[in-house]
C-alpha cells in the first residue's frame, strides 16, 4: 500500500508538469483505494490533451448547448443542467475541468477523453448560498481541439427572495419636531406561500408600528407573499434614531430543514434565524428634525457640518456681535429673523438680553388675519446708552433668551452673545 501511495504521488507530480505547459489545466489526483482505474484514465487523458495532433486527425469537440437558464431559484436549493460533449473529430478528444467563476457552480467531469464519435453527458449544479437578483457565472472546459482549446458555458436565472422588506430602512427628513409623522413598509417573500407574523419590536417610545394585512402570494399576478405595516412617529428632539424588529414564523418545511442542520449539512440560508425559531426583519429609522422655531442673522454661527439643521440654540451656536467703539455701541443696532414652522403656535413670543450692560432685545411679530401670532418675527438688539468697554465673550458672554410658551420642545432658546467694545482713546 505505501509502495502505491508513492506511485500516484509521482504521477501527481507528474501530472502536474504537463498541466504547467497546458494553459494550467486542473487536475485532481485519486489516490483513495478503489479509485486507481479512474486515475489511470484521468492521467491517460492529460498525455492526449497535450499531445500534438496532426490537423486533419484532430479531434472536434461540440457541444449544442453553451448558456443554460437556471430560472427562479430559492436560496440553499441546488439547479442542475445537463449538456452533452461530442467528439466529431478523427482522434480521441481530451477533456479538462479548468474551474468556474465561483465556488457555488459544480460539475462532476474533472478530466476525462473521448473516443472518435463518442459524447458524454455532464451536470452541471449551482447553489445560491445568498440573495442575488439576477446571476451569470461561467463553467470553463478545456480541450485537445486545436480550434477550441477553451470552452465557456454560462449558467444565468434569478435568485428569488426568501424574506426581505421594501424599503429595508426608514428615513424622515425635515420633520417638524412635536408633530406626529407616518410611514409605511412591507415585508415580502418570493418563496414562502404566506408571511405569519408573530410579534412587532419598536425600541422607541416615541412611535407605534402597526400590521395592517397579510396577502398570500399570488403566483397568477406574479406578486410575492407580503405583510403591510404602518409606523407613526412623534419625535422631540433634532435626530431621532431607532429601529423597528418583526418576527416572523417560516412554512415548516424551512423550520424542519433548519433545526435538523448541521455544521456539515448543506442547509443554506439568508435567514436571521433566531432561539424561538423565528425569523427576525431588521429595519432602522432615522427622523430628522426641523425646528418650529428658527432665528436666522448674518452674524449667527453655527459650527460646520449644523448648518442645515436650522436650529440656533445646539451644536454651539452663538451670535458674534463683533467689534463696536464706545461712543459709537448707542448707535450700532444688530437684526435677527425669526420664522415658525408647522402648523402649531405659541401663546407669544418674548425675547430679553442678559450679561451685556445697557444692550437689551426689542421683539416685533407679524400677525394673521385674525390678530393671531403668524409665521414671522424680528428682534433687533440696541442700546439706549453707550455699553461699557470690555470684552464680552465666553464667562462674560451675554445670553438671547427667546421664550415661546405653548411651542412643545420649544419653550425657550438661549444663545451666547459676543462682543467687543473698544475705547475711543485705545483702538485696537
């Protein structure tokens, strides 16, 4: 037995130098007892592959089908298609195995020849390990035909959805905080007959989710398997982030199929499978927020990468006054533009000014119809006397208090206030 384990290990070696100089064709050796005529007939095909063939002798190899449609296929399921190779030539015909475009394409060739006038027939498997709309992988033969020394079939078809949800993530932009807001998803199978729903999970307090229907799938108008839901939302706050988790009970054929699997089983799966033998859809949502109540100047400063959030009092912003001379600060006044969003309203709107000596806020508010506090306000900041010289800013800041009773989330704004009085007797 050892003396025989050496002999396929020279032919290996063997096999492999002649391989090198033939367009590195693979060869896989048999070197399992029992398995010692496949190998002789394996290695005696490599020798015809490479041997030269004088070209009215040669071998002609045809196969009639080179692209093979899979269809729809389910995930861990294999497709198998079968194709023929003749050799219409005058000289046996070698055939190689020379590997695919991924590892999920098999066959069941390897090497092998073919006699003048002699065909075989050959699987080929492909097994969808993930979801993929639409697949094209690619089977490469090599042969000893001087006009085909290589040989590309193509398998293609689609990959159905085993469980998915459209959209698969929840985005809400320019809400306005306070306000309620509504959305909607779907969780759909192409594969499963119907969608049993066994539990709803928001990890947030600020929204409810909702199963409105099942459908069961409807092969007639090619409509998948589905389950509706409604989510409503209320946020408070600029960002609100969370995620919405439905579980859902699979046919029991794919529960079977997943609690008899093991580590060597080919059970293959896309699913979040969870203890309780349900399948968890994971979709998260983001609820971007605007303010009801904006203020807007040429000296407000927001930090960069906050300019779009239209808020004014988060993020560090702060109102830059810059730079006034003593007799001149009772002269020098500074506007502010307010604007309210959405259709709630405060009882009023009244502003004051902290920290800074005789600077104080003066508010005026555009009214509706009605006598009603409408969508527009200005504040213009003055003072009645000169301010003091000194340097307002950081702990000797002053503070913008816009108070907005009834706004819910919006009561009160405050923002710094900076700013820079020089002496008429010293500029700098």
């Amino acid at each position: 037995m050892k003396a025989f384990s050496i002999f396929l290990i020279g032919l290996t070696l063997i096999g492999a130098t002649v391989f090198a100089a033939a367009k590195s064709v693979k060869f896989k050796a048999f070197t399992k007892t029992g398995q010692e005529q496949e190998y002789a007939e394996a290695r005696k095909a490599i020798e015809v592959l490479n041997a030269e063939v004088a070209e009215d002798q040669a071998p002609q190899v045809f196969i009639q089908e080179k692209v093979f449609d899979f269809g729809r296929m389910r995930v861990g399921e294999p497709g198998r298609r079968e194709f023929t190779i003749e050799n219409r030539g005058q000289s046996p015909l070698a055939v190689s195995d020379m590997g695919t475009s991924c590892g999920c394409l098999e066959n069941d060739f390897g090497v092998f020849q073919l006699a003048p006038q002699e065909s075989k027939t050959i699987t080929l498997t492909w097994t969808p390990f993930e979801r993929d709309a639409a697949f094209s992988k690619v089977q490469t033969i090599a042969t000893n035909d001087p006009q085909h020394k290589e040989i590309q079939l193509v398998i293609h078809g689609e990959v159905m959805t085993t469980l998915d949800a459209t959209p698969n993530r929840i985005h809400l932009d320019r809400i306005i905080a306070g306000m309620q807001t509504h959305s909607s998803f779907t969780i759909y199978s192409e594969s499963w007959e119907r969608i049993q729903v066994e539990r709803i999970e928001l990890d947030s307090a600020l929204g409810t989710c909702t199963l409105v229907k099942t459908l069961p799938k409807d092969d007639r108008e090619q409509l998948p398997a589905r389950a509706e839901f409604d989510i409503d939302f209320q946020p408070i706050a600029e960002t609100t982030q969370s995620v919405v988790r439905v579980f859902v009970k699979p046919p029991a054929s794919e529960i079977e199929a997943y609690a008899n699997a093991t580590t060597d089983s080919k059970y293959i799966s896309d699913l979040n499978w969870q203890d309780d033998q349900t399948v968890m859809v994971e979709l998260p949502i983001r609820l971007a927020t605007i303010r009801q109540l904006s203020i807007y100047a040429p000296f407000l400063k927001v930090p960069q990468g906050a300019e779009n959030l239209y808020i004014a009092n988060s993020y560090g912003a702060k109102l830059e006054l810059g730079k006034v001379l003593h007799s001149q600060s009772v002269q020098k006044s500074w506007s502010i533009i307010g604007k309210l969003r959405g259709e709630n309203r405060p009882q009023d709107i009244q502003v004051s000014l902290n920290g800074i000596e005789n600077l104080s806020a003066e508010i005026e508010i555009q009214r509706d119809e009605k006598g009603g506090i409408g969508n527009a306000f200005s504040i213009s900041l003055k003072a009645a006397e000169p301010i003091p010289v000194g340097v307002y800013d950081r702990e000797a800041s002053g503070t913008l208090r816009i108070e907005a009773p009834g706004l819910v989330g919006e009561e009160v704004m405050e923002l710094p206030v900076t700013l820079d009085v020089i002496s008429d007797t010293f500029k700098r």
